[in-house]
C-alpha cells in the first residue's frame, strides 16, 4: 500500500534518534499492549500482513503523531470490532472512564497458556516459510528488476526500491505472500529472496555513498529477470 508509513528515501523528517539504553516498554499500558496483541494473534484475528494492514490505513495524521503501540491498539480496536469481540460504544464509554479516574484500578487476569504462547514466541518467532510446489523463477547470482507499477492494497514492494535493479544473494523457497494475506485472501506462498543494490542504483550517482548496499527481501511476483 502507498502511504505515509512508506518511508525509505523519504526527505524532510530528520534523523533516527535512538537511545543507547532503550527500555522495552516506556509505560506500563503498553505491556498490557503487546499481551493483548498476542493474545488476538493466538485466536486467529490476524496474521502479520493483515496485522501491517491495519495500521497502513490509518489516517495519516493520527498514523505520524501517535507511537509504535497506539498503532498496536489501532489494531486490536479495528479487527476487535470486526470480530464482535469490542462494542466500540462500550469502548468509549470504558476510555472515558478511566480517564475521569485515573487511580481506578485496571482488569486483573492471569493465562497460563498466553504466558506460554507469548514466551515461545518471542523466543522463536513466528516463522512464515511455507511448503511450495512451485518451481522457483530465480537463482542466486541472476540479476532482478523490481516491477515499477503502485500496487493496490498490501505490500512488501517498496517505493524505493520499485524499478531498481539488483543480484539476487539468497533464495529462502517458499514464504507467506503479503499481498494475498495482507489483503484478506489465503496465505498463497511464493518462493521469497533476497537481492542486494547498491546505493547508486537505488539514489543515484549523484548522492549516493560509495561502496554502500543495502538488501531487501522480495517476493518472486515481485520481479522480473533483468535485461
């Protein structure tokens, strides 16, 4: 999807500030946050694509003023209330509140089985290769054009690297499609790679630093067989 959130080689929004010692959570609801997260993802409200999804079609405005986990919340409000699971009436009545009292004391629960789920997870991850029949288009070594066209909807094809040449340096088979599950459809596996550029093809000879490259993982559909 083309948005504000599409930000590679984007100008005007000045350096990455990180912190040295960054803390995991910087307040307490937003452990609350990524429980609740793991939580919709267990129960099958969402896959990662159409997780990303969600947050791209937030107002922008309301997408570059809030923080990594209010577009968490944005998430679990959006597929809550498609689930039945959230009456956004009780929502905001339930906001309103908390915010006229703010010492009153918060839901207390405990889940095992969440605890469990949220703790392999996070140690393992949550893998998206997948079985694939078909043959794959691409070795390592060919050199791949990125197709130039804006997709509608979700995807991993990004702006910046669309119409830009590169050599293929790793091929992973068989991997969750994001623009099919992004969008609603099946996960659809395509055989996934990875292809380096260098910085010139991708900003130009004119600006961009010399001996640079940078590699981004994309998904066959994505390429074509460089001329």
């Amino acid at each position: 999807m083309n948005g504000v959130f599409d930000l590679g080689g984007t100008d005007g929004l000045g350096p990455v500030v990180t912190d040295e010692n960054e803390p995991v959570f910087r307040a307490e609801w937003e452990k609350a946050a990524f429980a609740m997260f793991s939580n919709c993802f267990r129960a099958g409200f969402f896959g990662i694509d159409s997780f990303r999804h969600s947050i791209e079609k937030m107002d922008p405005a309301e997408y570059l003023l809030s923080n990594y986990y209010e577009h968490w919340m944005h998430v679990i409000e959006d597929f809550g209330a498609q689930k039945g699971v959230i009456d956004p009436a009780e929502l905001e009545e339930r906001t309103r509140f908390f915010l006229e009292n703010p010492d009153a004391p918060m839901p207390d629960r405990t889940d095992p089985d969440l605890l469990a789920f949220v703790d392999a997870v996070v140690r393992s991850g949550a893998p998206a290769n997948r079985p694939i029949d078909k043959v794959a288009k691409f070795a390592v070594g060919d050199r791949v054009t990125v197709l130039a066209d804006s997709p509608y909807g979700h995807t991993r094809r990004a702006r910046y690297v669309r119409g830009r040449t590169g050599e293929i340096t790793g091929a992973h088979g068989g991997a969750i499609y994001p623009d099919s599950a992004g969008n609603g459809g099946p996960e659809a596996p395509e055989h996934l790679y990875t292809v380096r550029f260098t910085a010139e093809e991708l900003w130009g000879p004119e600006v961009a630093e010399p001996n640079n490259v940078t590699y981004v993982d994309l998904w066959e559909p994505y390429l074509s067989l460089a001329s």
